[in-house]
C-alpha cells in the first residue's frame, strides 16, 4: 500500500513528500492503492469529456445555429462563451479545490457538467445557448486541472507516467476524435446527441469519484485570505483576451473599436495580474515556477502544442468543408486517423519511458508532428482523405509520443504544495496556445487566399491565350447545358474562372497554414533541447 491516500486538500498536500524531488520509499515505486487508481481514472474521464466537448460542439456548430435560428457571426458564441469560462476557471482550481475540498469541489462540477450538457441539448435560442455554454465551460474547465493536479500529487513519481497517459487521452485524444464523434452523431440522430453522448460516461466519472475521494473538511476561512485582486484581474484579462481571439478575424482586428477596447482591458488586467502575483504574499498562482528550467521551457513548448493541436484540428475540417465539400460525418471518418492511432499508442509511451529518456520521445514526438504538417504544403484540388492518410497517422504517432514524457518532465520537481499551480498553469497554457493557433490560422488563411488570389490573376488576362480558350471552352459548355443567351453563357464562364482561381488561391493559403505549424513545432522542438533530465525514477510506473 503507497503511503499515499486517495485524496489531497490544502492539509494534506503540505505533508505528501514532493512529487519530484524527494527521494520516492522503494514502496511506493511498486504499489498504489485501488481506490487511488479509481480517483485518477475517474478524474482523467472528466478531463476527457470536457476537452471532447469543444471539439464535439465545433463540429456540430452550423446544425446548431440553423436549430436555434442562430447567424454564422453571433453563432460563434456558442464555443466562445465555453471556451472563455474554462480558460478562467482552471487556474483558479487549485485555490478553490483547496477552499471546498477536492471532493465536494470535484463531485459538484462534475455533477453540474452533465446536467448543464443535457440543459444546452434543450436550448431554445440563442440567449440561452450562450449562457448555458458558459456555465458548462466553468464547471468542464475544473475537470481538466483537477485531473492533472491528481495524477501529480496522489500517484507516486514512479506511477505518474501511467497517469500522465491517462491525461494524454483527454489532451491529445479527445481534440483529435471530437469531429469524429461530433460528426457521426449530428448526421446519423441529430444535434442533441453530441449533448447527450457525456451522460453514460459522466454518470461513470462520478460514480468512480464518489467512491474514491475520501470527505474532508471545507476551509471556508481561505476565502477571506484570497488573492481576491489577482483572481479580478485575471479573470477580467483572460476573458477579454480569449474574446480577441476568438472574434478578432471575424471583426477584422484593429479594425473593429470593440476588439481595440478589449485588447486595451486585456493588456492592462494581465499586466496588473503578473504585478500583484509577483508581490502578494499568497498569490493566486506560483508564477516564479516560470523561472524553472523545465517548467519554463516546458510551458513554451506546451503552448506551441495547444497551437498545433488545436489549429490541426481547426484546419482540416475547413480545408475538406470548403475545398472537398466533405460533409460532417465524412470529415469526421478523416480525422479518425489522428485519433485511434493515438488510442492504440498512449498505453505503450509509460514502457517506452522506462526504457528511453523521456526528452528523447519528446523530441521525436515533435519531429513526427512537425514532419505531417510539411507532408501537406504541397496539396492540389485532387488533395482529399486518401491523401492525407499518412500524414494524419504521422501526426497521430507524435502527437501520442509527446503529451505524457512532457508533462513528466516540465513537472519534475514541482513540490506538492505548488501542484496546483503547476498544473492551472500548464493546462491554462496549452489551451491559451489553441486559442492563439486557431485566432493566428484564421487571419492567415484569409491574408493568404488574398494573396494568393493577386498573384494567380496576374496570370488569368484575356490578352492570354490559354485564358481565351478556357474561356471559349466554358462558354461552349454552358450553352450545351441549357444556357440559350450566348453572353449569359459567357459571364457565367468568367465567373466560374474566378471561382477556380479562388478555390486555386484557397489551396495554396491552406498549405501556407500547414507550413506555419510545422514550424510551431520545430520551434517547440528547440525549447526541448534546453530541458533537463527529469530523474530515473520519473521514468518508470510502466508494471
């Protein structure tokens, strides 16, 4: 038996020997109890389930927003409500974990995130969409940190690799097969479903964690010493910046005063948040973790991985909708391959830890992931889901080689009494990437196609000849399908000759986009280099 227990609190977490640091018993380097293993697989589930339920949502956007009679520009709200609440949420569950207890803290979001799911599934309109998306985004938000809090802090170092597995399935998993899930329900049994699917597994999660948190007493009393002012500004910062990001290309950036306010609230609650944590005695978060070798450089590459992750994701759906004219289910059948590969490999990457140095898997990790954005620079409108095969089961090889050996080695020496901070940080950081990736992918796809399209009618001139004949060719070809009118038949040659060069233009700004990854990544894979070996023993818990 580990003397570990099943659960921790603020009492507790001061007492449990340090996760990296301290030297680990030769027990707790074999045993760990059943009722810790229930916790921490409980926990990962919820953190499953509420990464799945972005990606899940986004695949379903258009069938919900013609359900509710939403438009396309306030739609969008439908994810950035969630999205915004659960970026503000997790780096505040470790103070709240600690205020409530992790049981209660736990149990009750866990509770709220199914009955808030199967509320969205009942949504009338929009207002209401919108507010229920957000509520859920706090309560989803909790379940992601508070798994990774577990893992570091209930399961000794030995185990945490096995446990950092788990997490990978939500982290990297769950991103991966949502559109596939998402797709397949709202074609086959309606939107609803994609709300629906989380009851049977939530009713699991919390059956699993009702039996494995040990009740503790709630310290009500910390709630007068919080960091209140830094909680505010946080809050305030992260939201208007998630709101930027999410809204900017839509509303052309600066171009737009309300995206110009909110970048100005932004940058000065975000500033005045790092002051104050900086200065305060019990700050809301340990930003000083920074300044650790691999924590910091751990970070950056964490956060250039929520870019490529979540902007691959965001991507291929668009290139298949808008290039292919895949339809939901079919772009979900896709992106199936950057998943279940993933769900074969995980399980596999704790022995590879114990055989390798973990910043070695890392490494080829990101070199793996890179390699399959740069298979897609050089796509052609013949370029579909044969062709991307490959490189989606590349990128599904090193996707699943890097999330668990990173977040072993960013938090190796991370003391109990910092795990919370530890992991509000990370995960906070990895979703802030994503929010960035995808903001950074949607203006660039757009400049691009622009770009792009500029350049290939310099070289569409009716002076041309091969221009003429295309022209004269579609001409011909209208008129033999019904067009009596020969000038009709004529416009409308030139403008399918435009739709071509755009769709042309379109192509070339989506490989642009694939190459702007590959490069995130070869960036990530340098901050790798300066990572220190996390310890031998960080690299066993494979038995």
């Amino acid at each position: 038996m580990s003397t570990l227990q099943p659960t921790i609190n603020a009492d507790s977490a001061a007492n449990l020997p340090a996760p990296a640091s301290a030297p680990a018993a030769p027990t707790m380097s074999t045993k760990t109890s059943t009722k810790t293993w229930i916790a921490v697989i409980g926990a990962t589930l919820g953190a499953f389930m509420a990464v799945l339920n972005i990606q899940i949502v986004n695949a379903s956007l258009a069938d919900i927003q013609g359900a509710i009679g939403a438009g396309i520009d306030d739609g969008g709200w439908i994810s950035t409500s969630y999205l915004i609440a659960e970026i503000v949420v997790i780096p505040l569950s470790g103070w709240l974990a600690q205020v409530f207890s992790i049981r209660i803290y736990l149990l009750t979001n866990a509770v709220l995130f199914l009955l808030l799911s199967a509320a969205c599934a009942l949504a009338q309109d929009l207002p209401q969409m919108i507010v229920l998306r957000a509520v859920q985004g706090f309560t989803g938000g909790v379940l992601i940190p508070m798994a990774f809090t577990l893992i570091i802090t209930l399961l000794p170092r030995a185990k945490q690799p096995v446990g950092l597995a788990l997490f990978a399935l939500s982290a990297t998993f769950a991103p991966a097969i949502g559109p596939t899930i998402g797709g397949y329900l709202t074609e086959n049994f309606g939107w609803q479903y994609i709300f629906y699917v989380n009851v049977v597994p939530g009713a699991i999660m919390v059956g699993m964690l009702w039996y494995a948190l040990d009740a503790k007493p709630m310290k009500l009393s910390l709630l007068a010493e919080g960091d209140w002012a830094g909680i505010i500004t946080m809050a305030i910062g992260l939201s208007a910046l998630q709101t930027v990001l999410e809204e900017g290309n839509k509303d052309d950036w600066f171009g737009s005063p309300f995206i110009v306010k909110l970048s100005v609230i932004a940058v000065v609650a975000l500033t005045m948040f790092l002051i104050i944590e900086l200065t305060v005695k019990k700050p809301l978060l340990n930003l000083r973790l920074l300044v650790r070798r691999n924590f910091g450089f751990g970070m950056l590459a964490n956060f250039l991985l929520g870019v490529a992750l979540y902007g691959s994701v965001f991507i291929l759906p668009q290139y298949l909708s808008r290039i292919q004219g895949y339809n939901s289910e079919q772009i979900g059948t896709v992106l199936a391959w950057t998943g279940l590969p993933q769900l074969m490999l995980i399980p596999l990457v704790p022995r590879l830890m114990q055989k390798f140095d973990a910043r070695i898997i890392i490494g080829i990790g990101f070199i793996l992931f890179a390699g399959s954005n740069f298979m897609n620079i050089f796509m052609t409108s013949d370029y579909a889901a044969d062709q991307l095969l490959w490189p989606n089961v590349v990128r599904a090889i090193g996707q699943a080689l890097v999330m668990a050996p990173l977040s072993a080695v960013a938090t190796a020496g991370i003391e109990a009494e910092n795990a919370g901070s530890a992991s509000g940080l990370f995960n906070m950081m990895r979703n802030l990437g994503g929010a960035v990736g995808i903001a950074l992918l949607q203006t660039v796809l757009t400049k691009r196609e622009q770009y792009h399209s500029n350049v290939l009618m310099q070289s569409v001139s009716v002076f041309e000849q091969a221009t003429r004949t295309r022209l004269e060719q579609l001409t011909q070809y209208f008129i033999n399908h019904g067009v009596l009118d020969r000038a009709d038949a004529t416009h409308r040659a030139y403008v399918a000759i435009g739709h071509i060069v755009q769709k042309q233009a379109y192509i070339l700004a989506f490989s642009d986009t694939f190459y702007l990854l590959g490069m995130a990544l070869i960036v990530a894979l340098i901050a790798v280099l300066f990572l220190k070996k996390a310890g031998h023993a960080s690299a066993g818990g494979a038995h």
